[in-house]
C-alpha cells in the first residue's frame, strides 16, 4: 500500500483542512521522508501556492482535482490508480491535469491506471486501453489500432458499439 | 505498528482543533458546566439544616468522575464522526493506515482532550467550590485510570455500532454514557437498587470506582480489591470492543461500504 496511491472524485480530501495540512496529515500517513519539503514541492508544482492555507471544502472542482492529484502522487506511487480524473473540468485544468499525469508517469516509470469515458483523452494519453464492463474485460489493446481493427473510426465509436452490444465482444 | 501513522491521526484532529472555537470549548464546556449546577446544588444542600453529610466530595467527586468517563468516550467518538462527516475513511484505508493504527490515534485524541478536560474542572471545583479532587489521594489514579479504559471501550463499542448501521446511530454516541450513569451508582450506593439491577451494575467497571469514592469520603477506607475487579472488567470490556471493532470493519471493508458509508445501509 506505500507504493500505491489513487484519486477519485468521489473520494475528496477533507474540507474541513487547508490543502497544506492534508498533504502534510497523507504524507505522514504515506510515511513520505522529508515531508514539509515535498509539500512545498507539490504545492507549487500544481500551481497550489494561492491555496496553501485555504480549507479544501472551499475550492473549485478543479482546484480539488489538483490537490487530490498531489496527494496522489505524494509517496511517488510506482502504481497510481485514477478514477476519472478530469471529469467535470474545464478543458483548461483538464489539460492541466493530463499533462501532469503523464510527466509523472514518464519520468517515474509508474504504472498508471486511469478509468475514463473520456475517449479522447485515452487516445491521447494512454498507450493500452481496456473496455470493462460488469467486471469482464471486452476489449483490450493499444487505443489508436484497437477502433480500425474492429471496424471503428475511432475510440468513441467503438466504445458506443461495446456499451450497446456488448454481447457481441464477450464473445470475441 | 508504525508511529507516525499514529501521529497522522492525532494530527488531524489536532488540525482540527487549532484555531475552531466551536471545536475547542466542546472539550471543557458540558463537564463545567455540570461542575457549576453540582456544585452550587450540593452547596445548597451542605448548608440546609444540621447535616453532616459530605455532599460536596461526595457529589462533585462524582459528577467530575462521571464526566470524564463520558470525556474519554467521546475522545474516540468525535474524530471518529470527523472522518463520517467529511467523506474521509476511503481516503484513510486506502492508505498504509492499519485498524490499530487508527484506534490508536483516536486513544491519543481521547487521552489529550480527557486531560485538558479534567485539568479545567479540577481548577474550577477548586476556585469555585474549594473541593479538590487530590484530597482522594493514591486511589484518584485507580479511578481515573478505570474510568478511562472503560470510557475508551465504550467510544470503540459506539463507532463499531455507528460503522455497521452507519451514521443514522450516530445518537448512541450521545447517551450510552447517560445508560450507565443509573446502574453504576454515580450518585448513590448501588445497595439502593433493586437485587436484579445490583447484578448488573457489579458488571459495570464504574460502579466500583463510585463505590469507592463514597467509601474513602465517608469513612476514611479503601479496599483495593473492588477496585482491581473493575479494573479487570474494564480491561476486559477494551479488549471486547476493539475486537468487535476489527471484525466489524473487515464485514464493512469485504462489502464495500467504506466507499458508500454516507448512504447508510
């Protein structure tokens, strides 16, 4: 567990903390070394400076993605699991985080799971995509061949033909 | 078992408390205030015709003991209900964080607010009502340690309850401590209940602790032994509720609801 970090949006900071002391509060519990300093570090880079002493509960969604994202990354997780995490932004702070996210994931070779309906984001950023549903993996390869060679013209496509037929790839 | 998780814990609520009023005078305010109504009541009382009686050790003794009975419970319940109310234990246990860990976070809480809170009303029955709670001597200790052991298992017992039904049973946490106050004697002897109600009291660690306080200020004695048998029960009741603690949170933490803990169940 001190290897694996995640963020989901349903799985909010507290509000009733400012953004310093809950990455302090998740870094101690991380058992991060050299604590405050890696704080300050994430702090400014999720452009977090404005809000170090401002309670989570009062930022914007996409404000709380950063911090959450943070505190993601705040043991340097060699396994980083995301629940969408630019649902609900402004394509802005989404790119933002997307860029985040994958400087992270190349310059720590971490694996990163990212759960997504955001088709494409994945084609953009993912190197290998799996459709899940009801538990069961339908689809899976790289996310920029996976829709010519099931017919598709691109990702979103062939994520409308698997959420409506989804019969048909189970048995593929 | 790994210490600063611990600390991660009681840094929270430390969070918590710096700085938020509201939070803060909740630690000293119900059991001064009970102090206040006691004491001038047993004032009243010591000054009513030609009685002997010792109300003031007796009473205010008494309610001060009670009160951080319910102090040290409520030092586990209150960061406890932190956690429900901000959405928090995905966060927690998705972590390094272990079960022990996390209670004994919360029993560093309990153990920081208990002692402030017995610290303030010490110093008022003092200044207030010249009673002093060391005029118990040596015994104080055993009191005091009974009381918080049996206080800390019943905050487990409470958010083991509130962790399984979810937050709707969050109201017991309010008046578990009022059920007991009846049948361990906080006022009176339990040789005044009912034989049936006496049975259970003798299982209740406080009772001792009462019967004790009553013993050393009216007759000027003390029996260690009673005493060792509620220190016994209250170990025993400890080991009780955080066993039912750690199974209620695998049955919760199996099932998923830690992440739909809001929605009750």
């Amino acid at each position: 567990m001190a290897k694996l970090n995640f963020s989901a949006v349903y799985a909010q900071l507290p509000g009733n903390m400012t953004v310093w002391q809950n990455l302090y509060v998740f870094g101690l519990l991380y058992g991060v070394s050299d604590l405050k300093n890696r704080v300050k570090d994430l702090i400014k880079k999720f452009n977090l400076e404005r809000f170090t002493q401002i309670k989570c509960g009062l930022l914007s969604s996409g404000e709380n993605t950063r911090v959450n994202l943070a505190k993601a990354v705040i043991n340097s997780p060699t396994l980083l699991l995301l629940d969408e995490p630019t649902a609900s932004l402004d394509p802005s702070s989404a790119h933002f985080i997307r860029e985040q996210i994958t400087a992270y994931a190349k310059n720590s070779q971490a694996g990163v799971l990212w759960a997504s309906h955001n088709m494409h984001e994945v084609e953009a950023v993912c190197d290998r995509v799996l459709f899940v549903s009801q538990g069961k993996i339908l689809l899976e390869g790289n996310p920029k061949n996976l829709p010519g060679e099931h017919g598709k013209k691109d990702l979103e496509e062939l994520f409308i033909s698997v959420a409506r037929e989804p019969l048909i790839f189970e048995s593929l | 078992m790994k210490l600063h998780h611990v600390k991660a814990v009681l840094v929270r609520q430390l969070f918590l408390l710096r700085k938020n009023f509201t939070r803060f005078i909740n630690i000293f305010l119900w059991l001064s205030l009970d102090v206040i109504v006691w004491g001038f009541t047993t004032k009243y009382l010591s000054s009513v015709g030609e009685s002997s009686f010792s109300f003031i050790p007796v009473f205010l003794g008494a309610i001060i003991l009670f009160g951080f009975l319910v102090r040290a419970q409520q030092g586990i319940t209150l960061p406890f209900f932190e956690d429900v109310w901000s959405r928090n234990f995905l966060n927690l246990f998705a972590s390094p964080l272990k079960i022990n860990e996390y209670i004994l976070g919360l029993v560093s809480t309990s153990i920081l607010t208990g002692a402030a809170s017995i610290a303030v009303v010490v110093i008022l029955a003092s200044a207030a009502f010249h009673f002093s709670l060391f005029s118990l001597g040596l015994p104080l200790l055993l009191f005091l340690l009974i009381i918080f052991i049996f206080g800390l298992s019943l905050g487990i017992a409470t958010i083991s309850l509130v962790l399984r039904v979810g937050p709707s049973a969050e109201w017991f946490s309010w008046i578990i401590p009022f059920i007991l106050n009846p049948l361990s004697g906080v006022l009176y002897p339990i040789s005044v209940l009912p034989g049936g109600v006496q049975v259970i009291s003798k299982l209740i660690p406080t009772s001792y602790v009462f019967e004790g306080l009553r013993e050393i200020v009216l007759h000027q004695t003390f029996s260690a032994k009673p005493l060792l048998i509620g220190l016994a029960l209250a170990i025993f009741y400890l080991c009780l509720a955080y066993t039912i603690f750690v199974h209620t949170f695998k049955i919760v933490r199996r099932n998923g609801l830690l992440a739909r803990f809001s929605s009750e169940i």
